[in-house]
C-alpha cells in the first residue's frame, strides 16, 4: 500500500507520532494488516537494513497509518552509504574531541541550577550524552549509578544531557533512577560537541582537556574503559596532594 499515490494523505516524520503509535492501523507493502508484535519480530531479526516504517497522515481526517515498508536494493544501499559517512565522521569528530581544551561550558540542570567550569574548577567531569528512548543508554545506567557511587562527589562531577524536554524528563525519572546531575533541552550542547550515536560519554580532567571520547557503536567495554580513566584521574590527584608542600628540615 503506497500512501504516496493518494492526495489526502502525507509522510510523516515519526518525532510527534509517540501518543498514536500503539493505536494507528498498520498495513505491509502489499496492503495486508500487521501487528506491533509481527514488525518487532521483523526488525529483531532483519535490524534496519531491510525494513522501515513509514509513517502517513491523512489530511482530511488528521489520522495516522504506518506501513511496514521493505526497503528497496537502491534504499538499502542508500542507508548503507548513510550511516558509512556518519561512522566515518562520529570518528572523525571524537578524534578531534580528545585532547582539546574546554574553557566555557554552561550545563544547566533540571533543578534550574547552572554548572560552569568556574564552579566545577578543580574537578573531573563526566559528561554523558543520553535519550530516554535509547535503550543502550538506559540499559546502562544501573552501572553508571555505580560508578557514581564508587568514586563519590568530592572529586568528581557527574551530567546526564539529553535532547528531551524537562517535563519528560521528569514523568521518565519517576520511573528510572539515573542519578547523575542531569541536563535536559541539551540539544545545543549535543550539537556543539556533535554527538551522534548514544549512548556517548567524555570526561575531562582536572584541567579541563577531554581526555575519553570512547568509540562509535562500541558498547560492550565503555563501564569499564570509564572507571579506569577516572581512577587514573583520581589517583594523579591524590598524588598531587600528597607530593608537598614539604617542611623545611634544615
């Protein structure tokens, strides 16, 4: 079924659909009704390669549909050669990221309360790049709670920004605990550091140079990859401390 042959209706994007998406009809390409529960098995076992739900309004009556769309061999290989060029500049992007030094960065959190590099002076900070509908992000959270609590306040600063607005924040907190200071309506600061998969973490040091960037789409060894770099931050830290000033002996 090609909405696209029919005047009344228009594609989609699928950023406002969420309130309809459990409710709209469903058809395949051919026309025939699928369920939420067929697509999902569907993408499971095909991922986004080979399907995409297209999502079509009709104009008269301001009612969706989504139709379960396979990709044609052209769609196919342009995605290929999308998500290529994004891999290639995420890469390009995080390399240039690290070693830098950031001197102006205002987080305000979802209190209303403002974090700048003034206020955070002297500290590592953690800044990770999340969204409420990414499930890599959430999935992990229980661990950055951890880390949080494993290295404590006193030396380290701890943000969670995401693109979502406050208010869904908020009914998304009541129901899962992430315990980092976190950053809501970010999508200047994801843009300003070009942030393009999720979930992505940097941590500055004491002297504000960025100094983890992590890699794209590599998932499995972030947690642990994090907690080296900040016990190493935090351990040159103690040394700095201890190493004087010495009293005068003579």
């Amino acid at each position: 079924m090609r909405f696209d042959d029919y005047d009344d209706y228009v594609e989609e994007s699928g950023k406002n659909l969420d309130s309809i998406n459990q409710h709209a009809p469903r058809y395949l390409d051919n026309g025939e009704v699928y369920t939420l529960k067929y697509s999902d098995s569907v993408f499971k076992l095909y991922g986004y390669q080979k399907y995409s739900t297209l999502a079509y309004r009709d104009t008269l009556s301001n009612t969706f549909s989504f139709v379960l769309h396979k990709l044609t061999e052209a769609e196919m290989k342009e995605n290929d050669d999308y998500w290529t060029k994004t891999f290639k500049d995420d890469e390009e992007n995080r390399k240039k990221l690290k070693g830098t030094i950031i001197d102006d960065l205002t987080l305000t959190d979802i209190s209303g309360v403002t974090h700048t590099m003034q206020s955070l002076q002297g500290k590592i900070i953690i800044i990770d790049f999340w969204f409420i509908k990414c499930y890599a992000c959430v999935q992990e959270m229980p661990e950055l709670n951890k880390l949080k609590q494993q290295f404590g306040t006193e030396n380290v600063a701890y943000f969670g920004v995401t693109f979502d607005k406050k208010d869904k924040v908020k009914k998304f907190l009541e129901h899962t605990k992430f315990n980092f200071t976190i950053v809501p309506d970010g999508k200047k600061l994801t843009e300003r550091f070009g942030i393009k998969f999720y979930p992505t973490t940097l941590i500055l040091d004491q002297e504000r140079q960025v100094v983890y960037t992590g890699d794209s789409g590599a998932l499995n060894d972030r947690k642990k990859e994090i907690k080296k770099i900040v016990r190493k931050l935090s351990k040159n830290r103690k040394s700095m401390v201890i190493a004087g000033p010495f009293p005068d002996n003579n």
